[in-house]
C-alpha cells in the first residue's frame, strides 16, 4: 500500500471527523477512504478509529499515529517549500510575532540576510512576549518559545535551548553558590512570571528528581525586566540560555548547579490552522530554525 496515501488519509479523516468529510477534503470517493483505512488497520495490525453513531474517534494508538503522520506530513511540507524557496524571490507583505528578547538577540541581528534574499518582500515584526491570536492579528507565522497551550494550531519546532540557573558573578561572590536546588529557597530569585505566575522547576542529576518552587521579591511578566534585574546583581533565574546568550558568551553571567539540569526550551514556528500557511511564512520559519542551527 501507498504508506504517504494512508497517512495524508488517516490525518484528513480525524481531522474531519468522517469518511465522508475526509473524502470531499481529499477530493475522492468515500469508498476509497474507507478502504484506504482498512488496509491501513490491516497492516498494522491495530484498530486505529472507534465508528460510534457520533462519528469517528481515534483510538489510542490511532491518536500516537495520527500525530506521527501529521508531523511526517509537515516536515515534508516544509522540506518542499524550502527547497523551492531557495532560489524564490517573494513580495508583498510578510507579518511575523515573536518574543521581545528572542528576536533582539537571535533573529533581527540577522535579518539583513533573509530581506537580501527577498529584495521585494516588505516585512513586519510584531515583538511582543504575550501570545497574540494569529488570525485577529493578521499574523502569518508567530514564533513562540515553551509548552503550546492551543491545540487549533499548527506548529513546528524549530529549535530549542537549555534552561539553567544564572547569575553574575558579582551576585555569586556576594551571596554565595547554591550547591543543591534546595538551597535555592535561600537566594533572591528574579521571577519570569510567564506563562506560571509560580512556577514550579524540576530538576533532575542521575535518577534523582528535586521540585524546586523559588521565592523572590521581584517578578517580571517579560524577558527583558528578568535580563535587566539578573544583570544588576539583583538575584538569580531560571531561563533559557537564549536569554541570556552572550553574557554566558563573555562570562558575565555563569550557569550555577551545573550537575543539575532542567527541561529545555522549545521554539516552535506557529501558523494558524485557519488559513493556509503561505510559502513565504514556512521560508521564514525554515530561515529562523537555519540560524539556530548555525
């Protein structure tokens, strides 16, 4: 059987709920659908969807399918425009949201390379460390950093850092080097309130896992407050390398607990499932994961 015909069909007809609804997606006769399914489920060897009265639902191991197939299905999608971006000269207007500090540091520094690429294409920056509703915002591609809450999206990800305790050097010598993520309860902690306003950490050395809850006078709702106040000596935080990139780069600032690690950031590439993602928008998100990358 055509394993990419049966996946492309299995995504089409979760996502549409029917035989029938897949079938008009797909532009076939449901009859075909259904037999692509079955030949699917016989190879398997698993049943993949529940038939109830309601419709179709995926079974457990048809929902661990479906989003297999549906990455597959994007990474090739992808793998697709950006080969014929290559050598694309897009116009008109390209609107992308991303996180304040993320963008100063990583993407606009750079984006002198990807406007040379594309000498027509007029390009917005919406820089702000709230998510913003893609299509409300006439957003094309939203880059957004952490765990996605809105599964009416479709995402890739497209890069991701470590996360670790910082601090000056100066704020180190002062108050001393925490040995222990127990001992961070002792320290002043700068506290990125986005999205937890009390997050919880959970570090992990070996086999042994340690909840850690940090206290701090001083909380921040963006990125760049917690750079600013860590870079005055004022505490340490939990963030990702990202942030602080080249202060870790020149040493003025230093990774503490470093037998400890903690769950890494990821950056995803956003569109929304409202609209087609244009072939400019996944050339972008394909230049973005290219500069992480390097």
């Amino acid at each position: 059987m055509d394993r990419w015909q049966a996946m492309e069909t299995l995504v089409a007809v979760v996502e549409a709920g029917s035989f029938s609804a897949a079938a008009r997606r797909l532009g076939v006769g449901q009859p075909a659908v259904s037999k692509v399914i079955a030949q699917l489920e016989a190879d398997l060897g698993v049943q993949l969807l529940l038939r109830s009265s309601r419709g179709l639902t995926p079974t457990e191991p048809g929902q661990a399918y479906y989003q297999g197939a549906r990455h597959a299905l994007q990474l090739a999608a992808d793998a697709d425009a950006s080969a014929r971006c290559a050598n694309t000269e897009f116009g008109g207007r390209l609107v992308v949201s991303a996180p304040v500090t993320f963008a100063r540091l990583h993407v606009v520094p750079r984006l002198s390379q990807f406007l040379s690429q594309h000498p027509q294409l007029q390009l917005e920056l919406v820089l702000d460390d709230n998510n913003i509703d893609l299509l409300e915002g006439g957003i094309d591609v939203a880059l957004r950093l952490g765990a996605l809450s809105d599964s009416d999206m479709t995402a890739r990800r497209i890069g991701h850092s470590p996360r670790a305790v910082l601090a000056t050097p100066d704020y180190l010598l002062q108050h001393g080097q925490p040995q222990h993520p127990a001992e961070l309860s002792e320290h002043a902690a700068i506290i990125y309130t986005r999205p937890s306003k009390n997050p919880m950490y959970v570090f992990q050395s070996g086999a042994v896992q340690e909840s850690v809850s940090l206290q701090g006078r001083l909380r921040c709702s963006a990125a760049e407050g917690v750079r600013t106040a860590v870079l005055a000596h004022m505490g340490l935080a939990v963030a990702s390398e990202w942030m602080f990139a080249p202060e870790l780069a020149s040493g003025q600032v230093q990774r503490v607990l470093q037998d400890w690690t903690l769950p890494a950031v990821d950056l995803w590439a956003v569109f929304s499932s409202g609209r087609k993602a244009s072939a400019k928008a996944r050339a972008f998100a394909a230049f973005v994961e290219a500069l992480l990358a390097d």
